[in-house]
C-alpha cells in the first residue's frame, strides 16, 4: 500500500476480495429463459448471475442448442430466429459472463442438415459445406468475437458418419483424418477463440470404459499428429451409476493432460434419484476436479428441474428449492475456495495472502 506519492504506508488495513473465479464455473442455458418473462423465466435469470445471495453467479454460459447446425440454419425450429438468439447471447454476454458455442459440427446424419445426407456420396460437397458452415458461424455479425471457445467437433467417437464419409478416399484412411482440416479451418477464419472437442461416456461407468477412452486417444493423436490447433478437450460426464470414484476421476485426467491441452468438464450432471448421494458426489467431483492443474472449468448441464431434459437438475428443484448437490457447489464454489481476507500492512507497506485465483 502506497500514498499518493508512492510511499509505503505501514499499519494500513487491508481487505482482498475476489471478484469472480479464474477458474470456470458455468452452466447450459435454454435460450427461452432467456427470452421469456414468465415468473420461472426472471427467476432462471436472476439465479444465473446470484446463486450465493451476494451478487456471485456462473463466469461461464453455453446456449444448449440454438446454435446447433440444424436450429441455427432453421431445419429444426426451436420457436426463435436468429435475431432472438442473437439478443440472448447479447444479454449473457452483458452479464459478464463468458460463452461457449456449441457446436460447429455434430458428425451424426440426425444433427445434419438435410443436403449433407442427400450429398453424402460426394465428400468434395460435403467438406465445403462444413467450411461454409464453419466460416458463417465464426464470421455472422451476430456472434462473431461473442465466445470464447467453439465445439468445432461434438461427439466425433460416438458419431461416425462424418468420417465414413472420407473414409478410403485419397489422402484419408480412416476418415477420421478431415477432424484436423475443420480445427485449422475453425483456427484461419478467427485466430482468436479457443477450440474445443467435446466427448462423453470417457470418464463415466466407474471410469471403466476403456475402449471409449483408447478411440479418443486415437482421434486426439490423429489431430496431432495432422496439425490441428486443437485448445481444450471437452469432458461430458453425465453421471450415473456407477460413480467413478474421485481417484479414478484424476487418474483419467492424468491420461488426457499428456496431450497440453485444458481439460475441461463440458456437461455435469449427477443422473440419480439420491439427493444426499448426489450432494456428496458433487462435492467430491467438484474438489477432484478443481485440485488438478490441467483443469480450467466445468459447465453444469443446466442447473433447474424445470429447465433440463430429464427433470433432475443439478442444482434447484422445481420449485427452487436448493438440492444438496446446489449446497455443496454453492458452498465450495463461493465460500470455501473464494478469497476474502484481512489484515495489516508492515512497516514497509507490503501486506501478503495466499488466495484462490480470480
């Protein structure tokens, strides 16, 4: 602490309060909660930037599916255009809160746009389209510089047919090799935004699922190995059980950190009708994953009964009353690793903490 000459101020007293987590905590959004006023709806929104009671919300939001392929272009109508979508990224954004957008490509016939299936024969068509749809997504007015990481690929080790597509063509053996031309794409056309891949099932059923997470060191060496600029690997984990034990959870982590990506987990939910063992697994998984250093975020997969496709939300009840799953983040998240410390300064003026980084 100094004056307003620079000199060192002894016995000053001096409070260090976090503003917001470095580390990310966020949650899918429905984009009607955001668009909407009915009295769920201006409660959703008030929770999404107040969940402690002191002004301290989510620092991270990704808008479920208006943003898919299909919704996006209007294949499948979610009832909103363009424009609204547009308003509701606008509106988070003026939260403070940072975005995610999901997702470019889901390699997967239901989640592409009709012509894609009718040209599946004629790869040429087909990787241009992706380019187009790559190009438009990261350049449209609306969106473009809004988000800080983009799902290029959502799912690829589940969904093939993006990749049975090129498979045998000249150049490509698997198909699986044209992943790392829409990551360099995704990367030319905005240099900027993180670029993620997002994946389950690679750490659920006990942590067991062993072939899963070989096809995914497979897909991740093959974007290495053909220079992708690949940023951050997305982990799904939808929960169920058997839970994965916390040990089993870092060792996974463990393996995936070889490649010096950020590891982050993309769609958390605890699938069990146990409140009280939900709880106590939220907050195991939350410590777990928090403790490792390759780890920058977790995004709860919608955070409201009413708002989440299987009623069972990680956080709030229908009717808004906390879960023991809600206690335990809120707790942990805003109260035990949140940095609000006082003291004194010496007589050189210096005062130091060890804090949670904001």
């Amino acid at each position: 602490a100094v004056d307003s000459l620079g000199n060192p101020i002894p016995n000053a007293s001096v409070n260090v309060i976090m503003r917001s987590h470095a580390f990310d905590f966020g949650t899918a959004i429905r984009a009607a909660q955001i668009l909407n006023d009915h009295p769920d709806d201006q409660t959703y929104r008030q929770k999404l930037t107040d969940l402690d009671g002191r002004g301290n919300g989510f620092n991270l939001g990704v808008i479920e599916y208006a943003l898919q392929w299909e919704p996006w272009e209007g294949e499948i109508d979610l009832g909103y255009s363009q424009e609204q979508i547009i308003s509701a990224v606008d509106w988070l954004r003026d939260q403070e809160m940072g975005l995610r957008g999901h997702a470019l490509i889901w390699p997967r016939w239901s989640s592409l746009p009709d012509d894609i299936i009718a040209n599946q024969h004629n790869p040429e068509y087909v990787r241009q389209r992706m380019n187009n749809r790559i190009t438009e997504a990261l350049t449209h007015p609306g969106l473009a510089g809004k988000f800080e990481e983009w799902d290029v690929l959502n799912e690829p080790r589940f969904n093939t047919d993006i990749a049975s597509i090129f498979a045998g063509q000249p150049g490509y053996t698997t198909g699986e090799e044209i992943y790392a031309e829409l990551y360099n794409k995704a990367a030319e056309v905005d240099p900027n935004v993180k670029l993620a891949l997002n994946e389950y099932n690679v750490l659920n059923e006990a942590g067991m699922f062993i072939g899963v997470q070989q096809h995914m060191h497979q897909i991740l060496t093959s974007l290495d190995n053909n220079g992708a600029k690949l940023d951050r690997i997305g982990l799904q984990t939808h929960m169920a059980y058997p839970f994965t034990p916390p040990e089993r959870v870092y060792e996974l982590l463990d393996e995936f950190a070889v490649y010096d990506k950020e590891l982050r987990i993309t769609e958390f939910e605890i699938l069990i009708e146990d409140e009280v063992k939900a709880g106590q697994y939220m907050h195991d998984f939350l410590t777990i994953l928090y403790s490792h250093p390759a780890a920058t975020g977790i995004v709860l997969w919608n955070f409201w009964d009413g708002s989440h496709w299987d009623g069972n939300a990680p956080l709030f009840r229908q009717d808004w009353s906390l879960k023991p799953s809600g206690s335990a983040f809120i707790d942990l998240v805003y109260n035990r690793w949140w940095t609000d410390e006082a003291g004194t300064t010496d007589a050189a003026g210096n005062f130091s903490v060890r804090g949670y980084t904001g």
